[in-house]
C-alpha cells in the first residue's frame, strides 16, 4: 500500500512539469528582460469586425514572471495579461493592482479608475502588462553548498568540488475552509516545477531528490518538483497505514568543475487542482461500498484460504492414509501373488500327477484286460486238461481191467500149464480169450491214446495261458506300480495345493486389511475433497469481488489518465510523458488481472478450476470408495472361496493319502498276482514235463501190448508149437505173469494218479473260474479307475488353469498395485506442497487482509469523507486564486507563476 501510494504521489507530482520545458526553453533565448507577453502569438491580427459572440464569458490568462537575481532574492516582478474577449464585447472591465500598464499589442486604449480599468476593446483580445510589488504567493529560495559549506553563487564561480543546490518552496497563501463541517485552514495547492541546464563538461555525477535528470549528450536538463504546504493541509500523517511523502523541495547533487550556473526556472501553478473533477470521479457511498466489498472480499479470501489449507490438510492426512492402506494392500497382494504362484505351482505337479495316473490306468487297464484274456484261456485249457484227464482215466480203467484179466489169464495159463499138454481146446479157448483181452486192451490203449493227445492239447493250452496270465500280471504290476507313484505324486502335488491354497487365503486376508485401509484412507480423502471445493468456492467468490473492485480502481486510474493526457496535450514534458506512460502501464498491468480475475481469465478460470477439480476429485473418490467396497465383497467373496477351496483341498489331500493307500495294497496285491503266476507257470511247465514223459510211457506201453498182441497171435498160430515149448512156455508164462503183475501195480499206481491229477485239474479249474471272475471285476474296476483317473486329470488340469490365471492375475495386481503405490507416494508428496502452499497462501492472506486491506479501508473508511471534503476544498481554495494583480467578479481566469533567476558565470 505505500508503494502504491508513492507511486500515485509520484505521478501527481509529475504532471506539474507542463510549463518546465516551454520556460527552459524561454530562459535560453531571453536575453533581455523584455517580458514573453510581448511576443505572444502576433500572428492573431484577424479583423475585429468579423468577430463574433462565441457564448462564452471574457476570461484573463495571466502569466507573473518573477525576475530573481543569482541568490534567488527578488529584484522585479513582470504580469503579463492576456484578456480573451471570447463574447466579443466592445469594452472590457478589469481589475488589476498593477503599475506602469502597457498594451503590448494593438492599440486598444483604456481607462483607469483606482483598480478598476476599462478597456476599448471593440471584440478584440487585450494584451497588456505591468509591474508590482505586492508579496508572491510562493516563495522560491536557492541555496549553494560546496564540500558541506553553505555559500554564495558568485563566490564559487570556477570552484570544483561536490556541489549541493537545493530548491525550497514556501507556500504564503493560506484560505480558511469548511471541511466535515469544521473550519479550518489551508493553503492555496501550489505545484512548482523547477529546471536548470548543466554542462556535461562540469557537471559529474548528478543525482537529484524529487525529480529527474534528462541528458540530451551535451547538456543535462535537472527537473525537480514539489507541493507547497498541500501536505499540511491534506494531513495524510493522521492515516494510519498511509505513508505518502509530499515533497516540498527539490535538490541537486553533483561532482562539479569549474563552477559555473545558467539560468534557472522554476514554474509554480495551481490550474492542475483548480480542474479536479472529484465530484464527477468521486462518489463516497459507491467508494464506500467498493471498499466494503473489497473488505468483505478479503475476508471471504482469507476464510477460503483458511477452509483451502483444512481441505488440504485433511487431504494430505487423507493421501497418508491411503498410502498406508496401499502399503498393506501392496504387502496383501505379494502374499497373494507368492501364493498363487505356489498354488499354480502345485497345481501344475498335480496335473503331472494326474496324467501319470490316468496314463497308469489305461496302461493298468490294457495289463487287466490280457491277463483277462489269459484266465479266459486258462479256464478254457485247464477243462480241456481236464476232459483228456477223464479220458485218461477212463482208458487206465480199462488198461486195468485188461490187466486185471490178464493177470487172471496168466493165472489160468499158469494153473492150466500144467494141463497144457492134456488139452489143446482149453489152451485155444484161454488163447481165444486173451486175444479178446488184446482187443480191450488194444481199444482202452487207444483210448488212453487219445486221452494222451487231449491231454497234450490241454497242457499247451495251459501252458500259453500261464504264458498269458504271467505277462498280464507282469503288466499288472507294473501298472500297479505307475499307480502307486501316480498316488504318491498326487499326493505330494495335493499337498503344495493344499500349502499353496493356505497362501492365496493368507494372501486374501491381507488384501481385504489392505482394502479397508484404502477405503479408510478414500472416505479421508473424501472429506478433505469436500472441503477443499467449499474453500474453492469461497476463493473463486473472493477473486470476483476483489475484480470487481479493482475494476473500479481501473475506471478511477483511467480518469486520472485522461486528466495527464490532456495536460500534456496543453503543455508536453518529457517528466509528464513518462509519467503518462507508467501510469498506462499500471492500468494495462491492473486490467491483465482483472482479465485474469473475470470469467474466463486465468486466475478465475484457475479458481473455477481448482474448484472443478474438487468436485472431480470428490466425485472420483466416492467411486473410488464405492469400488472399495465392491472390492471388499469381492475380497470376503474371495476369502470365502479360498476356505472352500482350502476344505476341498485338504478333502482332496485325505482322498488322495487313502488313493496311495490302497494302490499301495494294489500294487502289493499285484506283484503277489504276478509271483502266484510266475510259480503257476512254472508248476505247468513241470506239469508239461510231467505229461510228456507220461506220452513216451504210454507210447511204449502201446507198442508194448501191440507186441503182446503180435505175440498172442503168434502164440495163437502157434499153438502147435506150444507143446514143444512148454517147458520154454512155462518159463515164460512165469515171466509173463510176473510183468503182467508189474503192469497191473503200475497201471493201478496210474489209476490213481490220474485221479489225483483229475482232483487237482478241478482245483485248478475253480481256481481259473475264480482268477477270471476276480480278474474280470478288477478289469471292470480298472475302466472305472480309468476313468475316474481321466476325470480327475481334466478337472485337475481345470484347476491348473486356473491357478496359472489366479497367479498371472496376482502378479498383475500385485504390478497394478505397486503403481498405485508410486502413485500414492506421487499424490501425497503433491498434497504435502500443496498443504505447504496453502498454509502459505493462508498466511500471506491473513497478513494482507489484518496489515494491508484491513488497515486500509479501516483508515480510509473513516478518512475518506474527510479526504474528499480536503481536496474539494482545495479546489475550491484554487479556483478562488484565479489573480495575481485582480480580476473582475464576471471574468474567470487563471494564473501561473514564472521565477527567473539569473546565472552565474
């Protein structure tokens, strides 16, 4: 604020150049005292006659030079007149106190009647001018300091060191007024401007207080400016907060060489504060409001500043939050992640398991169906062994019996040996009778023939279904094996999905604790996005009532531009232009912010902004925290499921412990299947052995009784020979008898064994039946195992599946999550600056509003009305000093006042 108030002071100084430039300028070709009135505008020669009443009233323009000696001490004072008789009147009256008037141009005469002068005027101007004596309103001293000694001008001429001059203004003309109804005094507002031209070859460092110094490369043109006595009559002193210093004098300072001065000239003039237009610029009550807006727009901007640094805070408490929750949800998801990979894992043995299985099944089953096959074939074989077996017997029977006759007719050869050589006829008959017994035996040898190759026939039959039975339960076993590995495996991979599933559920429980920390963290967020926005409102409120009012500032510093502009249209300066151009470039600055403060500028745009990204972000956090919670269902959904899947799992782990069980018992069962089989063929091996040497016995046997039938008959053709050798024939009847003995014991010895082999050929048989009726239900069993294992591997492959979208989904989440986190981290190192610029911003706000804005319009709220009736009164106090030397009561006019003061060379 007190910038801004040097700077209004400055620009007010700087339009009391308007005359400094013309009255250098005059000071440089004046060389004689012979006043400028007499060279005034001789152009205007136009014929009085054609001039007409323009409706105005006569108005003097009077210009007082004051004609100083190098000390500044008054030697004479010139007034020049200039009566403009705008009406066209023919006489003109006047009022002046001067002596020694002259008409300077044209012959216009007048009369004089004490002050009172009446001019000839006959529509024209009157130019005249006069002396006087009587004292200035404003006194102009100069004073001379060389090195810190006050000197005199004439006594340093040639002299070189650091110079001081210093330019003071006493304002003489005070006027009582009635301000907010009081009176009081005040001076007359005086501007004075004063300028001197200096040599660049004596004058070095120049500086100067309260004015400018120009160089045009040759000479430097020193300005300076000042306002007699209007400090103490405004009285801006008793405004707290205003700090504004009116300058009353003008000084210069320099490295001098050689010391000399030209002429100087200061201009003093009152016309600025006499066209104030405050009544038409000023209104109290809208200034008032304006201030009370713009009060009530600072508090509302410090309560939106306030309201925005809560919403931040809690927003940054609130970003805390939702980084924590997102740490526990990161460290929920890389249980989960880990988990899953373990399950996935697992689940993938698991699957390897299960096709070990289902291949071992199928492989089990193929070993089933043989050994099947062979049980078949042995069944089939060992009834035909045992139908050859029957026969066997059947034929031994009659060999037997063939044998038990033989024997018996060896007993009666025997007990008819003696009576052989009595008589032929009984030897025929026993002949005829034994060739008979040759028959029998021929057919029971023929039988037990056949009964031999049937029994061959069965004993290859059984040996190729022991074959069959032993590579079956061979294939059995090894299946049975691969079963029981695939078990083992099963379980094992049962186990990691069991491990793994445990894992994915702790996984789940961090991840809902995670979730409900993010929507902790979120509903936080939420309230500090609520409050945010309403501080946002509350700003973009205060922004537009802050533009509001410094459009009106605009509008006033506009109007003051306009009053500079057509000041230096009448008078330029270089002073008044760059004053005119600063004070341009203030309102075009003032006007970017309040472009910036209306809608659609950058700060409202900004504000509304801010205030849309609230809502947004409110908005975005309550879908935020309605996802939260769809994440929560989903999470105690996912809980959920993981402990069902836990209780299969484990369901699945016991399931498979009792599988490897039982394959265990069934590979055991197996590889004894397949030992039983090994010794069963090897027992039908023998059995072969054993049926073979039986066919060479049996062979022998046959020939042997086709000879003993051969011998029959030839004992029957030779009967005639018998009684030649019946001795030879006892011998051998003997003999025949005792092998007929031996044949019948070894024919009862295989009498019985082929009763035995029978008895253990049905044993056999039975236990055939049995084997292929266990066989078949284990086969039947097998294709259920098949597919049950098939089953379970497609599902199981199911669940791998799965597992491997569980796991690359976790990793994904997992992976979302960490960016979340980065994101957080993001967001809450955003809101703690943002909390930071805030409480800033809430500060600064704070301090302008109770140090700038408060005390301003607290002070101008109770100076302003004073401060308005000061410079009205002023005005009015300048418009009343319109004279020097006096001026009719019908005539305005104006007066400026012109010091010369010589120099020193």
């Amino acid at each position: 604020m007190k910038k801004l108030n040097k700077i209004m002071a400055a620009l007010m100084a700087a339009a009391v150049s308007a005359g400094a430039t013309g009255s250098i300028a005059y000071a440089n070709n004046s060389k004689t005292e012979d006043t400028p009135a007499e060279t005034k505008d001789k152009a205007q020669t136009a014929d009085s006659s054609a001039r007409e009443n323009n409706g105005e009233s006569a108005y003097k323009d009077e210009t007082v030079y004051v004609l100083c000696n190098s000390d500044s001490s008054v030697k004479n004072v010139v007034v020049s007149d200039w009566l403009k008789n705008a009406p066209a009147l023919t006489s003109i009256s006047d009022i002046s106190d001067l002596s020694d008037i002259v008409n300077v141009k044209g012959d216009e005469t007048f009369e004089v009647s004490g002050s009172k002068i009446r001019w000839k005027a006959d529509g024209d101007d009157i130019y005249y001018k006069g002396n006087s004596n009587k004292e200035l309103p404003v006194d102009v001293t100069m004073e001379y300091f060389l090195d810190g000694k006050k000197v005199t001008p004439e006594s340093i001429v040639g002299k070189s060191g650091h110079l001081v001059i210093r330019w003071t203004y006493k304002n003489n003309q005070k006027v009582k007024k009635n301000i907010n109804g009081s009176e009081k005094e005040v001076y007359v507002p005086f501007m004075a401007a004063s300028a001197a031209l200096l040599s660049t070859d004596k004058y070095l460092n120049v500086e100067v207080t309260n004015g400018k110094v120009i160089s045009d490369g040759e000479k430097l043109i020193v300005v300076g400016m000042a306002f007699p006595g209007l400090g103490e009559s405004l009285d801006l002193g008793r405004i707290e907060g205003l700090d504004v210093d009116i300058p009353e004098s003008f000084e210069l300072s320099a490295d001098v060489r050689g010391f000399e001065m030209n002429t100087s000239v200061t201009v003093v003039s009152n016309e600025i504060f006499s066209q104030l237009d405050i009544d038409k610029s000023v209104d109290i009550d809208d200034v008032m409001g304006k201030l009370k807006e713009l009060s009530d727009g600072a508090e509302k901007l410090t309560d939106g500043t306030a309201s925005l640094y809560d919403g931040v805070k809690k927003l940054n408490g609130g970003a805390g939050d939702l980084t924590a929750g997102i740490d526990k949800l990161l460290s929920g998801s890389s249980e989960l992640k880990n988990g899953a990979a373990e399950l996935d894992s697992g689940a993938k043995k698991l699957a390897d398991g299960a096709k070990t299985l289902s291949d071992s099944t199928g492989t089990f089953e193929a070993g089933l169906g043989s050994a099947k096959d062979g049980s078949a074939k042995l069944k089939d074989g060992i009834g035909q062994v045992s139908g050859g077996a029957a026969q066997l017997s059947e034929g031994i029977g009659s060999a037997k019996n063939g044998s038990g006759a033989l024997v018996e007719g060896f007993g009666k050869v025997s007990a008819g040996a003696d009576a052989l050589s009595s008589g032929l006829k009984d030897a025929k008959t026993g002949s005829d009778t034994l060739t008979e017994g040759f028959k029998k035996v021929d057919e029971g040898a023929a039988a037990l023939k056949t009964g031999a190759d049937t029994l061959s026939g069965g004993v290859g039959a059984l040996t190729d279904g022991s074959k069959q039975v032993k590579d079956g339960s061979a294939q059995l076993s090894t299946g049975a094996a691969a079963l029981n590995e695939g078990a083992a495996k099963l379980s094992e991979s049962a186990g990691q999905m069991s491990a793994g599933i445990g894992s994915a559920k702790s996984g789940a429980d961090s991840l809902a604790e995670g979730i409900a920390s993010a929507k902790t963290g979120a509903d936080a967020l939420a309230v500090g996005a609520d409050t945010l926005s309403a501080g946002a409102s509350q700003l973009s409120d205060g922004i537009a009532q802050a533009g509001a009012s410094l459009d009106t500032t605009i509008a006033a510093n506009e109007q003051a531009l306009a009053a500079l502009q057509a000041l230096y249209q009448q008078s330029p300066s270089q002073e008044l232009a760059v004053a005119i151009g600063t004070l341009q470039q203030t309102i075009d600055g003032q006007k970017q912010i309040s472009a910036s403060m209306a809608e659609g500028g950058a700060l409202s745009t900004g504000a509304a902004s801010v205030k849309s990204g609230a809502t947004q972000l409110g908005g975005g956090l309550g879908q935020l925290s309605t996802g939260l919670e769809a994440a929560q269902g989903g999470s105690a959904a996912l809980q959920s499921g993981l402990k069902t899947l836990d209780d299969g799992g484990k369901a699945l782990a016991a399931g498979v412990s009792q599988l490897s069980g039982s394959t265990a018992q069934l590979s055991k069962g197996a590889a004894d299947l397949s030992t039983g089989a090994s010794a069963l063929d090897s027992g039908i091996g023998t059995l072969a052995g054993g049926s073979s040497q039986l066919f060479g016995g049996l062979d022998s046997l046959i020939k042997g009784i086709q000879q003993l039938g051969s011998g029959n008959a030839s004992l029957n053709a030779g009967l005639g020979q018998l009684s030649q050798g019946a001795v030879d024939l006892s011998g051998g009847i003997g003999q025949l008898s005792n092998g007929a003995a031996a044949l019948d014991s070894g024919l009862a010895q295989l009498s019985q064994g082929s009763l035995t082999l029978n008895g253990g050929l049905g044993q056999l048989s039975a236990g055939a039946a049995d084997l292929d009726g266990g066989l078949a239900k284990l086969y039947g069993g097998s294709s259920q195992l098949s597919g049950g294992a098939k089953t379970l591997y497609d599902s199981i492959k199911l669940l791998s599946g799965g597992t491997g979208k569980l796991s690359s989904g976790s990793t994904a989440l997992y992976s979302g999550i960490g960016t979340l986190k980065e994101g957080g981290k993001t967001l809450a190192d955003g809101t703690q600056k943002l909390e930071n610029g805030a409480k800033e911003l809430n500060d600064g706000m704070i301090k302008f509003n109770d140090e700038g804005i408060s005390v301003l319009t607290g002070a101008v709220d109770k100076a302003l009305p004073e401060m308005i009736d000061t410079f009205k009164a002023l005005r009015e106090a300048s418009q009343e000093y319109n004279s020097y030397s006096g001026i009719s009561d019908n005539m305005d006019g104006s007066v400026k006042f012109i010091y010369l003061v010589d120099g020193t060379k």
